[in-house]
C-alpha cells in the first residue's frame, strides 16, 4: 500500500511543484515571525514533497515536525529530506484531531494535498488548533472538482461528476471527506476563527509527454467512477479505453483544478 502510494506521490510532484502559487507561499512567508528560528508542522506529509517545495522559500533556521499515519512513507520523507535539514517525524493518525501537542508553539502550520480529504468539522478543529498557537497556514494543491480533458469525449463530464461524488463520500478517517467543496469550507473555518485569507489556483496542467501521470490519473478516475456507480461500468470503460489511447497516441491533455490557500492572523 505504502509503496504504492509512494511510487503515486514521486510521479506527481514535478507537477505538483510547477503548479503550486509561488506568489501565495511568499505572502505567508512574508507573514511568519523573524525573531528565532521557525517551528513548522506539516500535516500528513508522505515522502516530504511539502518540505521540499517549501524550504527554498523559508529562512535558514527553521525546525520542522512531520506526521503522517504511514511509518514508511515518513522514513522516506525522513531520507529525502535529511541533505536539506533535520526533520522530527510523529506517526498517528491525525483524524481525531487529539493531539494538541502538535500545534504548541508553532509558528507555521502545512499540508499539501489533503484537504480534499477531510470533512468540515476537521476543519473547523484544525482551524481553532491553528488559532491557539497563532500559526500561519498554507494549505496547498486542494483539488476543486474541476478538470478539462482534450481532445474531448462526450463521457468526460460524466466521469468527472462521479469522481466527485466518490470524492465526497470518501472517508480516511477524517469524517466524510469535503471533496471539491475543501477549499470553500477551509477558507470559511478559518476566517471565522479571524483568518486573513488568500487563496490562488494552482492547477496541474499535464502535456502529452507526461505519460505515466496522465495513465495513472485516468486509471484512478475510471476506478473511483465504477466503484461509485457500477451500474455505469460499460460507459467508464469505454471512455477508459479511448482516453488512455489518447494518451499512448501522444496527444493528451490534461488540466485538474486545485487551489492554494494561505492565512494569517492580523
Ligand atoms: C495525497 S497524500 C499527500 C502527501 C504529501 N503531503 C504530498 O503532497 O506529497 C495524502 C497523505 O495523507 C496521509 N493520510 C491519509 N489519511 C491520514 C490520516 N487519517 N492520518 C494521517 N495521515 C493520513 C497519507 O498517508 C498520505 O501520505
């Protein structure tokens, strides 16, 4: 399973990182405290790709916490990470929100890639944890249920509404997922709890030659849409089978809409 998800996590992030808002990183980083060396935590971090992108942004004294549910893939992060800085790592898992300790002190709160994978009321706790400690926050690369396929097939909107719907009833332990709606309730969690907050489109924009991402892509929507509607299998893989030939013909593109969101307190 972890290495799986591992081998999905190094094939997204040349396109994770192209595609995230520099501008918006700045913003929050403009925002951070410079008085001493910046303790930073990163939520459900996988091999580190947030840290990664980050620390060309970040001044040089900074300390990062890293947690994560999966033990290999944190070692990973662990490894990847270790030329660049020490990093400490904490395993559990972070849908029930009890660990307080986590937050204290920190002056920066992160993740990148989850909150479409977490429900409202997450949400709502993450936000009230952040406003405790006066951390800023970035979240980045929250998908918004939108993405454009060309050269078009008639099924593509139909696909999409059902990988949304999956998307919406998923649950990985954060309560039902908010899906393509993260980035609306996210941004209205956290300037309740007094948030300033920016948000910027951070769409993938894949070429024809990212092959690999672009099967593994189509594959996930094909399996998320027939586990959610099996009644509709023949049309999916129908459509499966004419998009990943677009793809082996060199001719596929493909954008998938996300959104950053940065915050800060005044
Ligand atoms: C889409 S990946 C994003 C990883 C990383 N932030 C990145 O951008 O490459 C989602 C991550 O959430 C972690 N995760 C999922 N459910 C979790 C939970 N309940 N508690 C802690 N981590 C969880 C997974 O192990 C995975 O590393």
């Amino acid at each position: 399973m972890s290495e799986s998800l591992s081998d999905w996590l190094a094939l997204r992030e040349p396109a994770d990182f192209a595609a995230r808002s520099a501008a918006l990183t700045r913003a929050v980083v403009d925002a951070l405290p410079r008085r001493r060396p910046l303790r930073i935590l990163d939520l459900a971090t996988g091999t580190g790709a947030n840290v990664r992108y980050l620390a060309r942004f970040l001044p040089p004294d900074h300390k990062w916490l890293l947690v994560d549910r999966d033990p290999e893939l944190l070692a990973e992060a662990s490894r990847r990470t270790a030329a660049m800085m020490a990093v400490d790592t904490k395993c559990f898992d972070l849908g029930p929100l009890d660990r307080p300790e986590i937050f204290a002190n920190r002056d920066f709160v992160t993740a990148s890639a989850l909150l479409d994978l977490v429900s409202e009321r997450w949400l709502r706790d993450l936000a009230e944890r952040c406003r405790a400690a006066r951390a800023a926050v970035l979240f980045a690369l929250t998908y918004n249920g939108r993405s454009q396929c060309s050269p078009v097939e008639p099924e593509d909107d139909a696909i999409r509404e059902l990988m949304n719907r999956h998307q919406r009833a998923n649950d990985k332990g954060f309560g039902r997922a908010a899906g393509p709606d993260a980035v609306d309730r996210a941004e209205r969690c956290f300037a309740a709890a007094g948030y300033v907050m920016t948000r910027e489109p951070s769409d993938w924009a894949l070429p024809s030659e990212m092959h690999a991402l672009q099967r593994e892509l189509i594959e996930g929507w094909a399996e998320a849409a027939a586990e959610i509607a099996p009644e509709e299998s023949a049309m999916i893989q129908s459509w499966r089978v004419r998009r990943q030939d677009h793809v082996a013909q060199n001719r596929s593109r493909i954008v998938v809409g996300h959104d950053d969101l940065g915050g800060w307190l005044p």
